[in-house]
C-alpha cells in the first residue's frame, strides 16, 4: 500500500517564502552579472516535497539541506510527521 503525502498550510507559505528569496538571489546575482546562467530551474514545491521524502527526517524530524544547490542564503528546513499510513510535511 502506497502512502499518502501531504503538506501543511504553514508548508506551503514556508516553501513560497523559500521559493521567492531564491528568484530574488538569482536576479540579484544576474544583475550584478556575477553569473549569465539565466536558465537554473529554480525549485517549485514539488521538488522540495521530493527532496524532504528522498532525503528523509533526522532523529528529530527535521528535513535538513533540502535543495542546497539553489544558492539560497539559507536552507529550507521543514517536519515529517510519519502516522503510518502516510506523511505530512510541515514548516520548521
């Protein structure tokens, strides 16, 4: 049996908040034209729910280094809640 993933509200406005700090870094590095990669994909709440479920939670449930190859000035951090029959994602 396939478990059920699901995120918290306060999951999804911590990741937007993630999401936009990493378009404004990208354009703060493009404008200083420290780098002419316009092209980096940058992360969707997707790819940050893969990362927390391929990475996993630590001893104390936290999600750490998720999506560290966006140059973000910190790391996204999130919860895993694991009730067994599925796993919800909350903010740190």
């Amino acid at each position: 049996m396939e478990k059920v993933i699901g995120y918290t509200e306060s999951f999804f406005l911590s990741a937007m908040q993630f999401i936009s700090e990493c378009a404004a870094k990208r354009k703060e590095i493009l404008d200083a034209a420290k780098d002419t990669a316009d092209d980096t994909e940058l992360p969707d709440i997707e790819a940050l729910v893969e990362d927390a479920l391929f990475f996993g939670p630590d001893e104390d449930g936290l999600c750490f280094n998720l999506t560290d190859n966006y140059d973000s000035d910190r790391p996204f951090v999130c919860t895993v809640i694991d009730y067994g029959e599925g796993i919800i994602l909350d903010a740190a």
